[in-house]
C-alpha cells in the first residue's frame, strides 16, 4: 500500500507558489520550516560561534556536556537556523543532546568555500567550550550532508580530532551531478531537479572546480573519518549521491551505514510533524549518534 501521508506532502509540495528569485526563494523555505512550530519544550539561544551566527538548542534531559553540531540543508544559497529549527531540535531529542544550528554564510555573496570555512570554525568553538570530540557529531542535509562530510575532512586535514560521527540526510556530495539517478529518477522527485542543482552549483562555486573535495566530497579521499549514517529516500533524484559516498567511504575502512527508505523525498524528515517515516527517520538518526558517543566514550577509557 502506497504510504498515504507521503502522497499528502508531495500534493502540499505541488501546491506551493514558484518564487521569483533567491531572496522570495529563501524567504519562502523559513516560511516552510514556520509552518512546523519548534516544540514548545524547546529552549533556544543564539551565539556566535568563533564569529559565526549559530543557535544552541536543548530539550528537557539533554546532556549538557553531548552535542549535534547541524549544518542546514539548501543548496548553499538558500536555508537558515530558522527553516531548520523544527528538524534540528528533534534530532538532538532523539539523541538526548544539545544541539548547536550553524547559519553559516550563503552564496552567491560568500561562494565556497565560505560554507565549509564557517563550519570548521563553529567546530573549533565547541571544542574551546570543552566539549570532547567523542561528544560531538556533526549532522546537516541535502547540500548540508555533503557538508558534513566536508566539515569532517576539514576537521582531519586540520589535524584535529574526529567527532564521534556524521549523520548525512540525503547528502549532495556531486555538484557537477553525474549520478544516473539524477535522470532516471527527475520524473518522480518533487523536490530536486538537475537545473535548480546546476544554478545552486554555479553561485557556490563562483569559477572553482566542482571536483574540488571539500566542493564535492565524491572526489575526497575518506581515510580517517568519523563513522556515518547515510539515509536516502527511494524516490530522490540525489539518491546516487548517497550510494556512491557510502561505497567510497566503506572503501576507504569508514564504518558506514546506508539506508534506502522507500516512497520517500527528499529531506523527508523534514516533515516529521506529519510523516511517521520522518519520525522513524529523526529517532533512527538519533539512537545512530548516542551509540557513536558511547562508544567514543568506551575507546577513551580504554585509551
């Protein structure tokens, strides 16, 4: 049987007017993550991180000393602390952590590598707050999942310690976009297409290569990272991403886990308030970085 509430979103989806141009655009996906209130629960703070606007988030029960460092989702040009507040805290209910939002800088008025720039240094903040690395998992989705991956190749190349993991939520790790998926599956993708991929790629990139690694983490060499949890919904044009950064990684001995959801978009958890699949999503997502903790935490003693 068809998942009805899925067919529900796509028709919401189909329903929403065409913006005009990038400031409708991103005035139009905070409006989308308004139509999802945060948890009344939730206790919110901004800060900058080492310069960097940013959002702690925290739940009741919540570690103090445990965080999700969360990179947003929106092609880097479009999304903010405020379209993703309702996924964000969520996650870091789910794995009974804070939760810091980074509003790192967007194109095309701070091309790349501003992005993975920002989130470095919202990396180097925690740590200087005295979180330990194996307390710290690095999380984001569509262009914020290849910037997870990103981030955590920034973080080995400067030399600091990995975080206890990465979560990549229908990550685009390709900006030149060669996947088959990307042809095979634009007829039933409602959400990404190969046109709004390329305009996206071109503000970000502003004339670099897009096989630059921390560009595109499909051309990175993945040795010393952090284990990741990949998840991809069945009907995404990006599902080749997923596929192909969970190959490399396990290839290069990432502990790496893959999981293909069916029926589902793009993003799909961020959804949750009306799609069980979001929520399963949200809490598999959540006990994957409590486990990675604990088990950072179980290596040090030992260490």
């Amino acid at each position: 049987m068809k998942n009805q509430e899925i067919i529900a979103i796509r028709e919401f989806l189909a329903s929403m007017p065409e913006p005009a141009d990038t400031a409708e655009l991103r005035q139009t996906y905070d409006n989308l993550g308004s139509v999802f209130p945060t948890a009344a629960d939730v206790t919110l703070e901004s800060v900058s991180a080492n310069g960097v606007p940013a959002e702690w988030g925290s739940t009741p029960g919540a570690a103090q000393d445990r965080v999700v460092m969360y990179v947003h989702g929106g092609g880097y040009v479009i999304g903010s602390v405020k379209s993703h507040r309702h996924l964000v805290t969520e996650l870091g209910r789910a794995a009974g952590t804070r939760t810091l939002s980074v509003d790192y800088r967007l194109a095309p008025e701070h091309p790349f590598p501003a992005a993975v720039d920002d989130a470095l240094a919202a990396y180097r903040y925690l740590l200087a707050q005295g979180f330990a690395p194996g307390n710290i998992a690095v999380a984001g989705d569509s262009a914020g999942g290849g910037l997870t991956v990103a981030t955590l190749l920034a973080i080995r190349d400067a030399g600091l310690e990995q975080p206890a993991c990465g979560f990549c939520i229908s990550p685009w790790i390709d900006l030149e976009a060669t996947g088959n998926s990307m042809t095979e599956l634009a007829s039933i993708d409602p959400m990404v297409s190969r046109e709004e991929l390329d305009g996206m790629a071109a503000a970000y990139l502003a004339g670099a290569s897009a096989r630059t690694p921390l560009a595109s983490p499909l051309h990175a060499d993945y040795r010393g990272l952090a284990p990741l949890l990949i998840h991809v919904g069945a009907a995404e044009t990006l599902l080749d991403d997923a596929v192909r950064l969970a190959g490399k990684a396990g290839a290069a001995d990432v502990d790496v886990r893959l999981q293909v959801w069916p029926e589902m978009i793009h993003v799909w958890h961020f959804f949750h308030p009306m799609l069980g699949a979001g929520r399963s999503a949200i809490a598999e997502g959540g006990a994957f970085i409590a486990n990675a903790m604990d088990e950072a935490g179980k290596l040090k003693a030992i260490a």
